[in-house]
C-alpha cells in the first residue's frame, strides 16, 4: 500500500517530512522516493493534501474505567450542585441496580455548595448512588449506598469526612473512596468487557494506537486478554499492575513486557499522594494525604527492581514528588544497571529545585498537558504561592527531561489532539494561555504524544516514526499541524488510524 499526494510527519529529524508512505504488511516500507514499482501490485491512497503522523499514545489512562464511564451519568462540567443534582433526577437506572455518576467537582460551583448525602437523598431516594468525582480520587454517596457498608468506612490512607455529630456526610476520600467502590459497587467482567470494546472504537476514531494504562488493580490485562482473543484489540496496550501485585507476579516469574506486540504487562503502579481537586496532595507546608511515604517507596523500587520491574509512581504534591525522587535517588544502585524506566506519573505542582531532578536522574515525566488549564482556577486556589511550578511542562522540558503525555481519562477525555492543544495553548477556553511561559511548541507537544511514550514502553525502535521498519501505526487528519496557527489545532479532525498495517478506523477512499 503507497499513501500518496499528502504531507507525511515522520518525527525523525533525520527524515522530518515525506511526499509519499510505502506500507508492506504490518511495516513501513519505504518514505520520500517512493514509487509504485517500490512493492508488487500495490494499492495506493490519494491522501488529497491531508496529513500523516505516527499513532498517538495515551500515556496515562484508566481505559476500562474510562469506557465505563461513557454509560454512566456525567457531571463533568456542572456549574453548580444545582445541575448536577438535576442531571441525577434525570438518569435512569435498573431495579435493584446501582446509579452511577462520575465527573464532579465541588471547586467549580458558584455558589460553593458542599455535597451531602441528604441532597443527594433528595433526588435519588432508596436507590444505591455513587457518584466519583473528576479526580477519581473522592465518591459521592447517598443513604441507601453508605448502608451497603454498614459503617465500615475507615481505611488507612482514606478520609471519611463526618459532620458535626460525627456521621459520615457521604464523601469518602482516596483509599476509604478505592475500597468502596472496590467493595460495594460490583461490576462483572461480561460488563467490564462490552464496555472496554466500545472504548476501543471510540479510541481509534481519535487516532489513538496505543495506551498505557493504568487499571490493572481491577484486572485490566484480562479484559483487554479477552477482547485481543476475538480480534478486537485494535490497539497497542502497556499495562501496569499495582505494586501490591509484585510478589504474585513474582510467584509466576512474570518480568515487565511479558505479552506479545499488542499486550504486554509493563509497570507496577504506585501512588504517594492524593489530588489537587480533593486538596488530598502532599505538600510542602505539611497539608494533604500520604499514601506512601519515602521509606516504603525506596523499599518498593528494590524490590522491583530485584525483579527487573519499572515503576509508574503517582505524585501530585511538591512533597509527594520529592519523597518519589529522594526514593529514587537513594535506590539508584539498585535500578539504573538495570537500565529500568521509572517514571512520575503527574508531576502537578514541583519546587523549583527538584525540576531538573527528573532529567538529572533519568526519570520520565508521565503528564498531562490538558490537566493545566483544565485545574488553573483550583490551583490558583489552592496552590497560589508555588504557582511557579505547577504544571511546568516547558520548564521541564528545557532541563532536559523525558515528557511524555497522556489524559488521565476519565478524569480527562480521551482525545489526543485536545491535549495537544491544551499543551500549546495553556487554555481551553477563551481566556488567554494560563502561565504562557509554559507553553509548548507544537512540534514538542507532538514528540511527547507519539514518540516520547515509546520510549517508556521499550518501543522506540518499533514505533512512534514512520520510517523503514517501524510498524504502521499512523493517523491521517483532515490538515497539516505545523502549517497551521496555533488555534486552529482545536479544530483538528481525525481522518482515520491505522494500526501494524491495518486501518482500524474509516478506511479509505474519503471524500
């Protein structure tokens, strides 16, 4: 197949930009001299000026979480608790099943309304509700849902906020919320499968050819086992396993990039702190929820590097990001034989000393460019004194660290060129770039979504550039990034995506 009469984005810089895109089976066959005499009777693709660039990677997304997601009620967005009560009355659910919302976030109401289980009471009745809130790191419960616990609630690392009498208000925090939820809010694997296969397509038509996710502890590599047995993996998975999980994977001398090219357990998963949104961040002026301090965390990356596992450490908080890199720091010995790929996964909110730590030591930074203007209200609530390194992904970039990015979905949409857009602009709105000094090019907004994350993956010498050899994963858009201005990227459409040779959506010939 020859993919012709358009612009071709390799991402080398050897070989930045093709006239033409040779593809033999699964492969990149050839680039800029390509002829129809380069493969036997091929087929070719008039790309009608459109453009082509390697697949983009989400390097940070909970998929079946996400795809769950899609069918619940959802509360992104509400400008008061008035609305997202109002789009609970409104939700229908089964007898005898639960109400399912996600999206919430109290720091985005006016006027400031803090939710509880009464108001909550008041729309949804006896039927068991559990809305998460955009961070996914706080739940939203009513009566009849509080009553399936019985009171058992209190969980090391968790916060259940209580009223003046000392009763549960309904909002349970970090792993008091995880336990619930994990507990209570049953869903089988039939329902987590149906729905992660729905997710794939919505994925694909967004140009997305893989994901690094971040749902192993609900038993993410069996659904995407399942779904890659019938065919319908038509995208490329790097999966992670809570750092819990260590032993059990040790037990079956399972080693980071167990799978083949399209499934493969890659990281454990570790989490030090909690979120901005539910002001559960550890940081620096003593405030916030440790989950995992210093000390644990160095005795979790010997381990795993004993067993020749990287880490993926969740840190939001300018102390939860140097417990991580302080751990990190003092196992060097341990891990950087090795040549193990840790990463940071959020990097939110960084004292100006440890930003050039990331690179200094060799650790990724997993981020999300769309999380900056998404939170710029909260942080400048919370996080006003240290604005100077919240969401410093230029600042990191020029110290010279690997950025790679991803969503975070659902805490964040799954779309690749909005959080490409996101990265540039520093806004999504019609407010002017937030903390502008931090923007990105779109050149390096683009490295950190198709070609930064394969280094992560081990896949940089398969994916992430269209050259001879690689695989073909590629998406086509409707114009060319880099010969636009930089608020046209909003409008950025996906054309198609193809993925090892093989069009995963709308396959040509297009209008």
């Amino acid at each position: 197949m020859i993919l012709e009469n358009g612009v071709v984005r390799t991402l080398d810089p050897s070989l930045p930009l093709a006239r033409a895109l040779a593809i033999a089976g699964p492969h990149v066959a050839g680039g800029v001299g390509v002829h129809e005499s380069a493969l036997a009777s091929p087929e070719t693709v008039d790309l009608g000026g459109r453009c082509v660039l390697p697949a983009f990677t989400d390097s940070h997304v909970h998929f079946p979480t996400w795809s769950l997601a899609q069918q619940q009620v959802k509360l992104d967005g509400c400008a008061s608790i008035e609305e997202a009560l109002a789009r609970v009355r409104a939700a229908e659910v089964a007898q005898g099943r639960w109400l399912r919302g996600y999206g919430w976030r109290d720091g985005d109401w006016s006027p400031r309304v803090e939710p509880t289980k009464e108001l909550l009471d008041e729309v949804t009745g006896e039927t068991p509700t559990i809305l998460i809130s955009k961070d996914y790191h706080s739940v939203w419960l009513n009566s009849a849902a509080l009553a399936a616990a019985g009171g058992d609630l209190e969980v090391h690392g968790g916060v259940v906020e209580r009223d003046a009498d000392g009763a549960p208000t309904g909002i349970l925090r970090e792993e008091s919320a995880w336990r619930f939820r994990d507990r209570y809010v049953l869903t089988t694997e039939d329902e987590w499968v149906e729905a992660t296969r729905a997710g794939l397509k919505l994925a694909s038509s967004r140009g997305v050819g893989a994901i690094h996710d971040k749902d192993g502890w609900l038993g993410a590599p069996g659904i995407f086992q399942r779904l890659h047995d019938e065919g319908n993996l038509s995208l490329r998975v790097w999966g992670s396993i809570p750092h819990e999980q260590l032993d059990a994977a040790a037990a079956l001398s399972l080693r980071s990039g167990f799978g083949d090219h399209h499934l493969r357990i890659g990281y454990l998963k570790c989490f030090m702190d909690g979120t901005l949104g539910s002001q559960t961040a550890l940081m620096t002026d003593g405030t916030g929820v440790e989950i995992t301090s210093r000390a644990e965390l160095e005795e979790i990356v010997r381990r795993a590097a004993e067993r020749d596992w990287p880490l993926g450490v969740h840190a939001i908080g300018d102390q939860a990001n140097r417990n991580a890199l302080d751990a990190f720091e003092a196992t060097r010995d341990a891990w950087e034989p090795k040549g193990l790929r840790h990463r940071i996964e959020h990097a939110q909110c960084l004292t100006s000393e440890d930003v050039p730590r990331f690179a200094a030591l060799g650790i990724a930074c997993s981020v999300q460019f769309s999380h900056a203007p998404s939170d710029r209200d909260l942080a400048e609530r919370f996080w006003d004194d240290r604005l100077g390194g919240t969401y410093a992904f230029r600042s990191l970039l020029d110290s010279g660290a690997l950025v790679a990015n991803g969503s975070d979905a659902p805490v964040e949409e799954l779309d690749p060129l909005a959080g490409i857009a996101a990265g540039v602009l520093r806004s999504i709105d019609e407010r002017p770039a937030w903390r502008p000094e931090e923007t990105l090019t779109v050149e390096q907004a683009l490295h950190a979504t198709c070609v930064a994350p394969t280094y992560l993956s081990r896949d940089e010498r398969r994916r992430g550039r269209l050259l001879p050899g690689m695989l073909a994963d590629l998406v086509v858009l409707d114009r060319d990034p880099l010969a636009i201005e930089p608020e046209e990227l909003r409008a950025l459409q996906v054309v198609a995506t193809m993925v090892g040779g093989r069009w995963v959506h709308n396959p040509p010939p297009w209008d």
